[in-house]
C-alpha cells in the first residue's frame, strides 16, 4: 500500500521537475515511515488519454494513505486528473460517513498558480506549510527551480512528508471493495471555461483576472471568420466565431494562438489568460498594477477592424506606461496573398505608426514566420519582460499596523 498518491497533468512533467519532486518527496516519506522508497508513493506513467486505468494504478487510487494533487492551468481542466480526485474524494466522504472523522487524506499543492479552483478541491485546501510569499505567489515549481529558495523548498517537502506519514498512522482511510473503473468515475471538476475579456460578436467582457505576478495576458488582435471573409484569402481556415479561434500556424499548429501561447507560458511556471484587444488598455492597467506581463499578439489582416484600431492606436500614443511585447505571426500563407510583405507594414504603420518606427527588438517581433520561431520569440519576451519588471515594477510594503512606534535597542550581553 503506498503512502501517497501523486495525481498531476502529464504535460506539466515534461521537463521532469514533477518527477523529481516526486524523488524527493518519497525519499522523505519513507525516511519517517522506515519503508522503502519504491514503497513510499505512487506516480503513473505515461498513459495516453482515453486509455483506462492499469491495475497497479486503480489499486494504489483504492488503498493510498493520501492524495497529493499538483495543481495547475493543466490540471484543474484536466478530465483524467478530475476523475482520479474523484475517487479519492468519495473515499474521503465515505469514511467520514462511516466513522465519523475527516481525515485529512487529500492534500491540493500549488504547482503552478490557477485564477481559480474547482469547488471539489478548494473544499480541500490545506494551509500548514511553511509557504511564503514565493510559494504563495508563485508556486512549488518555482521554489523548487531557484536556487534562492532551496531551504524554502526542502522545509515544504519535509512537512509535506511528515503530513503523509501522520495521516497514514491515524487514519485507515476507507477503501472501496471493487478497484475504480476509468469509465465508471466522472470528473470531480467543474470549473466553468476560462473567462475571455470579448470575443467577438455578442461575447460576455465580464472577466476575473488573476493577481499573482507570475501571470501572462495574452492579448489577440483577431478578428472572426466572418469578418475577414472578404479580405483575408482562407479566413475559413484559419479563424472562427472569435478571437480566441486565431490558428495562424494552421495545420502545423491545430491549436488556437492564445492558448497554445499559455502552454509555452505554463511551461515557464506562468499562469496566464487570453484576453481581447479591445479590452487593452484595462488589461494592461491591471498587469501594472500587479506586476504581470502583457504580451501583444497581432494579426495583420485584423489590425484595421475598426473596434481594433482605436484601441491599438491609443496603444501606440501611450507614453507613460512600459510598451507591451508585439509579436506577429506571418507566414507563408500570408506573404503570397495579395500585397504580400507591404500590406503587413502599411497596416502597422497605420495604427502602430511610433513602435514601427522607434521599438527595439525587446517589445517588436515581426514576421514571424514559423510556430518554433515563434515559440522562441515568445519565450524570449516574458524574459525580457519579467526582468524589466524586477527592476521597474511596482513595490508594496504594507504600514506597520500596531506596536511601539520607536525601534527596540537590545542592552547588555
């Protein structure tokens, strides 16, 4: 029987930091619980989504002391992951109806930061570690990365295990008599779709933005298929009903820009939202306010939409605030339509008239032809910009609330 199980988005482990975690994480256990370590936690291999669950890995859901859910982006939309904490989730609920007690046998660890949390696991939310306002702000993955907070990370990984190994000595959580059948469980999750500030026609602009500063707002210049069906040679197959529908790189990129976008932002322990350019300037008021990075992404063809052209000329006049990175895709496609390579720059220089003129490379990356160039441009962007941040960004210090109002002096030996 392990000790834990340890539940997370495969696509967040491939760099292989959750499986390091999990290395330490297990040697710790079983250092307290004099077990081995192979014994101390279960982690699943690579199981491809829609494939059922093998036996070891239905069994160690049914007898795990805890469950340890790596939360992130990933995870919470994650119907796989939903389904495991499902599981676990009835376990819990049917001990305490049975004995009375609510072990605290499913422990949510912040990964990377989420906007929001489905209701299942926020209900379990386990505050007792030494945290921090890195890990607060930033998450594990960050703690765990810098060297700077390698004490941080090793005391979290230690009381984590001492939590496990407590749990495991006073509750026999209860066990189901027949192991889970993947297509029996339904997802614990019921997060709504990530909100969108406007995404064309009739779209809501009610949003939630994240405060965390590890945030990324990626921000579309987009129009919808039907906007672009006289302009723009294959609208039909490269946009849809919104501007989160954009897919540029189609079909070396089936995704949409935005979200493919946060993946490359979630690899980088960011959270992040996509959000439209009509809604820029509130957008980019509250990353200031709150230390995030706004990153532009423009199409050519959708950047002279007249609800597009106020709001990116405004853009441009703005002087006062840092300039937001501009990236635009242009590919192959869009260089044999009609007028090519000058209508690109003729309509830059209509609404962004001084950033093509006066940018650096640092907040204007054009022409980017390819999806792996524009990976790259991407993931150069937030570094220059989370730089910028840590030297110019906005600084808070709370005012001293109680307490004497002169400094104590130690006397004596």
């Amino acid at each position: 029987m392990p000790l834990f199980f340890l539940s997370y988005a495969q696509e967040d482990n491939r760099n292989g930091q959750i499986q390091q975690f999990f290395g330490d994480l297990s040697e710790a256990v079983a250092g307290l619980a004099a077990t081995r370590w192979d014994e101390a936690g279960f982690i699943d291999g690579q199981i491809p989504l829609g494939s059922s669950w093998t036996d070891s890995l239905s069994d160690a859901l049914s007898t795990s002391a805890c469950l340890i859910a790596l939360t992130s982006p990933r995870y919470v939309v994650s119907d796989y992951c939903g389904r495991e904490f499902r599981v676990f989730a009835d376990r819990v609920d049917e001990h305490e109806r049975q004995f009375h007690v609510r072990p605290p046998a499913i422990v949510p660890v912040q990964w990377i930061p989420c906007d929001r949390l489905p209701k299942a696991v926020a209900r379990f939310q386990y505050r007792k570690f030494p945290t921090g306002t890195a890990y607060d702000q930033d998450g594990l993955l960050t703690l765990k990365q810098r060297k700077r907070h390698e004490d941080d990370y090793a005391d979290f990984v230690d009381t984590l295990a001492r939590h496990i190994v407590q749990t495991a000595r006073n509750h026999q959580l209860y066990r189901p008599a027949q192991r889970p059948v993947l297509s029996k469980v339904t997802s614990a999750f019921d997060l709504p779709p990530r909100p969108q500030a406007h995404q064309g026609p009739d779209a809501s602009k009610a949003v939630e933005r994240a405060t965390s500063a590890r945030h990324v707002h990626i921000v579309l210049v987009a129009g919808s298929s039907a906007e672009l069906a006289g302009s723009r040679p294959g609208a039909e197959d490269r946009y849809g009903a919104f501007s989160r529908d954009w897919r540029p790189y189609r079909p070396e990129v089936e995704a949409p820009i935005g979200s493919w976008a946060g993946d490359i932002a979630t690899t980088k322990s960011y959270g992040w939202t996509v959000e439209d350019a009509e809604d820029l300037a509130a957008v980019r008021e509250w990353a200031r306010t709150h230390n995030q990075i706004v990153v532009l992404v423009i199409d050519v063809w959708s950047a002279d939409l007249p609800r597009y052209r106020v709001s990116l000329i405004r853009h441009d006049r703005d002087k006062d605030s840092p300039r937001a990175p501009v990236l635009v895709p242009w590919t192959a496609a869009d260089e044999a339509a009609a007028g090519g390579n000058r209508k690109m720059w003729d309509t830059l220089a209509r609404v962004l008239p001084s950033h093509v003129l006066h940018s650096t490379r640092d907040v204007w990356r054009t022409e980017i032809a390819t999806s792996a160039r524009f990976q790259e441009e991407l993931e150069e962007a937030l570094v220059v910009e989370q730089v910028r941040i840590y030297r110019m960004g906005t600084v808070y210090q709370e005012p001293p609330t109680d307490g004497p109002g002169t400094r104590p002096i130690l006397e004596g030996p």
